[in-house]
C-alpha cells in the first residue's frame, strides 16, 4: 500500500479561515466532487477601482440557526460557468483570496452563489484540494485546528 507523507488528512467538514475578508473562522464542507470551491454570498455588484473590475458581496458566516454576515470586497478574477449539484448550469463571480486551514495557507478560487439551503456555507472544491495538498478521510470530521488570527503586532 502506498503512503503519501506530504499530503495534509482532513475530514467531511473542517474550519477554514479566509483572512483577506475579514473571516477568521467558517466551517466548510469538503466536496471532492466539486471542481471549484464556492462561498455563501448575497449583494453581489461589480464596480471599477483603478482600472480594475472588483466585485462587492456579503458573505454568510454564519449558519442556519444563527446567521452571521460580512461585508466583502475582492477583485473579480472571472466568470465561470458552474453546474451545480441539481444539474444547472449559471454564471457565477469568482474571486481569488488566501485560505487558513489548520497550518496552511494558500491562495484558492471561490465562486460567489447563494448557499442559503446549504447547511455549510463554504464548499472546498477539488482545486483547492489539489492546490493545498489534502487527502480526504471520510470517516473523520474537524481533523484541523480553528484557523487562528494573526498575532497583534504593533506598528
């Protein structure tokens, strides 16, 4: 049997952080049968800063029971074509934003759709997956540590 030590276990669910955002802590359903990652985003308009297209959205940060939201702003990196789960196709925002889970960090692609009747209001892609390296234990859940906030430094 083969072993790959440099791949990084997590579980079914785990907490990610998406600091660049202002999210310091959202769980997130992992989904190996998801191409690209998505987040939980409601208000989305584009608008120009210095030349460039961003998009501005609320993220859900909370869950069902107790509804959290965060007012975002990324820069537009396109628009994709995604097939969602029930076999439909539409046009989503996708942004580009560094991702914390467990000790890792690295830049993954989220499409911006509405995740109201999803119980987890970020689903992890495969693309990610690959990007940071995981292997997926179905069996296990919140394998990795709570994102943590950057220390205070004083400037």
């Amino acid at each position: 049997m083969k072993t790959f030590d440099h791949l990084t276990v997590i579980g079914l669910r785990e907490w990610i952080g998406l600091p660049e955002l202002g999210i310091g802590q959202i769980k997130a359903k992992i989904d190996s049968g998801a191409k690209t990652s998505a987040l939980h985003a409601t208000d989305i308009e584009t608008f120009t800063r210095e030349g460039q297209t961003w998009v501005r959205f609320d993220a859900h940060t909370g869950s069902l029971k107790r509804p959290g939201r965060k007012p975002c702003e990324a820069p537009l990196v396109s628009i994709r074509q995604v097939r969602s789960s029930n076999g439909q196709s539409q046009s989503r925002y996708t942004i580009r934003t560094p991702m914390v889970l467990g000790d890792k960090c690295w830049l993954v692609d989220f499409t911006l759709t509405c995740r109201k009747a999803m119980r987890y209001r970020v689903l992890l892609g495969c693309t990610a997956m690959l990007d940071g390296q995981l292997v997926i234990n179905p069996g296990l859940r919140f394998v990795q540590d709570k994102p943590q906030p950057p220390p205070y430094t004083q400037g």
